[in-house]
C-alpha cells in the first residue's frame, strides 16, 4: 500500500509538471502569434500610411501644378499677347483643377468627421426621385463624350423618404461618377429606382465596365484604397468615393451593396428605408432642420 501511495504520488507530480510545461509552451506560442500578429498590424499601417502620402501627394500636387502654371501664363500676358482662345483655355483648365482640388479636400474632411463620429445630416422629407434625375442630368455631357450610354429608369410611385437632400445627391453623384469612369466606350450605365414594399427605395446603378474581384472590392470600400495604383491620371481622385457614399447611406438607416466580377461590370444597390421607418439608431444620427 505505501508503496502504491509512493508510485501514485510520482504519477501525479509528473502529470503536475508535464502539465505545467505544457501550459508554459502554449503561452510562449501565444505570444509569438500576438508579437507576430502586431508585427504584421504595424508593418501594413504603414504601408498604407505611405500609399495614403503618396496618393494624397499626387492628388493634391498635380492639380495644384495646374493652377499655379497655366496662372504664371496668364500672368505673363503683357510680355507675350495672348490670343482670346488661349486665355479662355488656361482659365478653363485653372478652373477645373481648383475644382478637383477642392473635390479632393473636402472628401477628406467628410471621411474625417464621418470616422470621428462628428458628421451629421439635415433630416427632411426629401423626393428621392427628384434627386436622383438631378444628379443622372449633371452626367450627361460627361457620358456623352466618353461614348457610354447612360440610361434610367425612376418608378413613379416613388414615395417620399426622410434624408438630407445634400447628402442623397452626394452619394448618386459619387457612384455614379464612378460607374462612367471605369466603363469603356460604347458601354452602358443604367439606373434604376423602386419602391420596396414597406415604402422605401432601392437604388440600383449597374454599369458594364471593368468590374473588379472580391479582394478588388474590399479595397474600393476602404477610404484611401484605389483598386488602380496607377497615378497616371489626377482625375481618377482620391479612394474615397464609394467609402463616403456607404458611410452616408448607412447614416440614412440604409445599406449599400457592391457586386462585381472582373471584366463583366459592377452593380451598386443602395436601400433607403422609408419615411417612418427609419432606425432609432440613424434617427439619433439625422439632425432634424427644425422639424
């Protein structure tokens, strides 16, 4: 019996140590997973620290060298006479370029207020339809001379929803620029609005353009991310569109949906809910004008 008691005992003492090492292994292994996983965290913050620079430098620089080179001309016109037509076309490029810059900087302000919790939204009972038909006619002119068919189709039983009208055409505008961007000659945009049965509306704008992969889309819903590195052209902006866009419709109490394959086109569904239905979660978020 004593020497039962004994073996018993050395029995236990072991599986008391091989316990303990055991344990002592598997919390070494965590902290090599957690040194090795905030390794990793570290090394892509700053990787994409240095892509937010670099894009941020391209986009803000190239349309600012627009500006103070075409005004320098401008400038010099006692020295060398300019003709009517090239006074006409600097002042147009200066222009547009303040335009883009301006473009640029204020999506970066909305995507810091909207990431800060600070950015809100003047509630109104608004014509969804009416706003989108504006923001499809502001593209005319531009998908006429890209050669893109744009085409739409609003319901007419379309009801009133609460938003903020500013905002509402912020997102169709965003979107929709985006959809003719990618879109090659002879392509198509169609948009398309309805009612769903609970009284709200889905926004769907559709493109045939380049499309994108899974991974493609993940990078196009994050601020800052462009699916093409390439800075090769200042107006293709700044990343931020589609990530302002769904931020702004998540702030409405809707949704915002992105399917895409490569090489076959993109689609956009956006659901706004209706009038009364809105989540107490967005009512908190809608300043109301008054009302």
């Amino acid at each position: 019996m004593i020497f039962g008691s004994v073996g018993n005992a050395k029995s236990n003492s072991l599986m008391n140590e091989y316990a303990s090492l055991l344990s002592d292994a598997v919390l070494r292994h965590r902290a090599r997973v957690a040194e090795q996983s905030a390794r990793i965290e570290v090394e892509l913050a700053g990787k994409v620290k240095s892509e937010f620079i670099a894009n941020m430098s391209h986009e803000l620089r190239t349309p600012l060298n627009t500006v103070i080179g075409f005004s320098k001309l401008l400038t010099q016109h006692s020295q060398r006479r300019l003709a009517d037509k090239e006074i006409v076309e600097y002042a147009t490029l200066i222009q547009d370029a303040a335009g883009h810059l301006l473009s640029v900087i204020n999506d970066i302000l909305d995507i810091s207020k909207i990431q800060s919790g600070k950015y809100t939204l003047d509630a109104r009972e608004v014509n969804i339809g009416e706003i989108l038909a504006g923001s499809i006619s502001s593209f005319r002119t531009m998908a006429s001379e890209a050669q893109i068919d744009l085409r739409f189709g609003i319901a007419p039983d379309l009801r009133p929803i609460r938003g903020d009208p500013e905002k509402l055409r912020q997102i169709f505008t965003n979107i929709i620029s985006n959809a003719l961007k990618f879109t090659p000659a002879n392509g198509t945009v169609d948009v398309t609005a309805r009612r769903t049965t609970s009284g709200g509306a889905v926004v769907t704008i559709r493109d045939s353009g380049v499309g994108m992969t899974e991974e493609e889309i993940e990078i196009a819903l994050t601020p800052f991310g462009q699916v093409d590195g390439g800075r090769s052209r200042w107006r293709e902006g700044a990343g931020l569109g589609l990530p302002i866009a769904k931020a702004l419709v998540e702030l409405h109490g809707g949704t915002l949906e992105l399917h895409s394959n490569k090489g076959t086109g993109t689609e956009v569904v956006i659901g706004l809910p209706a009038r009364d239905s809105v989540s107490a979660v967005a009512s908190e978020k809608l300043i109301s004008n008054g009302a």
